[in-house]
C-alpha cells in the first residue's frame, strides 16, 4: 500500500556505503530525508548529490540525515562517488543505499513503472524524529530537485512541528507565519507575544515565533 503523509516510514536493514544501517536506529531521534536516484553514473543525480553533499552542514543544523539510494551496488556507488567528487567540486557526504534488490525502492514505492519499469523515480520522505512520514515529493529522472526548496520545507516543518502556525506561499525562514486555525483569537495574544494581524478571521499573521 502507497505510503501517506503521517505514516510511521517503513524500517529496513540495508547495506550502504558507510555499512549496514538499521533507518529508524540510524535516524535516532532526529530528522531523516531518504532520496532515490535513478541510477549511478547519470548526469542529473552526480549533480544532485554533489550539492546536496556540499550543503551537508545546513542539514546538519537542522539535526537532519540525509541518505541516498539508487538501484545499484554499493560497489558502484563507491566508484561513482570518485566522480562525483572530480566534477561537482565535494565529496559525497552521508550513505548510500546499494538497493540492486529493490527492496527499500519497492517498499517506498520508488519504482513508478509507466515512467520506467527499473529505475526509480526522484523520490523525497522527509521523516519526523516521530519516525512519521512528514513530506513527500516525487520528480521525474529528468529533472534535479532544488536544495533550497529541500531546505525551504524542512523548516517550515521544523517550524510547524514546535509552533501552532502554517507557513504562507513561497514562505522562506524568517517571513511572517500564518497562526493555525486551531488557535482562537485569546490564545493567540498568550502564544504569539510579538502580536498577530487579523487580515480575515481566518488568515492572521504573525512574525515567526522563534527568531
Ligand atoms: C540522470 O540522472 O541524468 C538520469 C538518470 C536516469 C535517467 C535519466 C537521467
């Protein structure tokens, strides 16, 4: 069965470049973000996990793993991240999963046959330390996913999972937040101090609680 937003993120025991992982003992009581790449020596996933390496640290802040996986070896994975680290200017930088078995594709349904029937598509979960699936995003082989916005979501669920608010379109942190509609208009003056603009009953705005 397809795997739902609020869902506990189906564990494994997986062979990967830094060793065997057990995801949900690996993920501790922090963040995860498990990715597919459709395939070792590819142009488009060489770039995308030369970035997402090179912004390791930003997740790290946001106590937040990241791990990878294609369909191939782990062996391959280890020639490959050579190249990536010759072309993309850093190293890769957290495991990848050898997942020739399909077994972690097929069990998060990476696998999107009538886009192609062996390679996974561009799968994102971004796991809670609730080991609750908190976002998924799907992108087609053709096209790179974007760190910012990976980053953009991550905090706006950070945010959202300590705070009662939403955050708006295009919201980036540090923009004003929407106060969730669970809250009324009294305990919104105890819960937001900075004070909150009521621009319907509906759609009240205050600055971002935590800066
Ligand atoms: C790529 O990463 O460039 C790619 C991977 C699989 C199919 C098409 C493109």
């Amino acid at each position: 069965m397809a795997i739902r937003l609020g869902d506990i993120a189906p564990d494994f025991t997986v062979d990967t470049t830094e060793g065997t992982i057990n995801f949900h003992e690996w993920l501790g009581d922090g963040w995860g973000i498990l990715f597919s790449h459709p395939k070792d020596f590819t142009p488009v996933c060489t770039t995308e996990l030369g970035a997402f390496s090179a912004r390791k640290g930003e997740f790290d802040k946001r106590n937040t793993k990241l791990i990878g996986l294609s369909v191939d070896s782990v062996e391959s994975h280890g020639r490959w991240a050579g190249d990536i680290k010759e072309t993309q200017g850093a190293a890769l930088a957290f495991p990848l999963i050898g997942d020739e078995d399909r077994k972690v594709s097929d069990l998060y349904d990476m696998i999107h046959p009538n886009a192609d029937d062996t390679l996974t598509v561009r799968s994102v979960f971004i796991v809670g330390p609730d080991k609750k699936v908190k976002l998924i995003l799907t992108y087609p082989a053709s096209t790179g996913r974007n760190v910012d916005e990976i980053i953009r979501v991550l905090d706006s669920l950070q945010l959202s999972a300590g705070y009662a608010v939403a955050t708006p379109v295009n919201w980036t942190d540090g923009d004003d937040v929407i106060i969730a509609l669970s809250v009324s208009d009294e305990e919104a003056k105890t819960k937001f101090p900075k004070g909150f603009k009521a621009i319907k009953p509906y759609l009240r705005v205050t600055p971002q609680p935590n800066k």
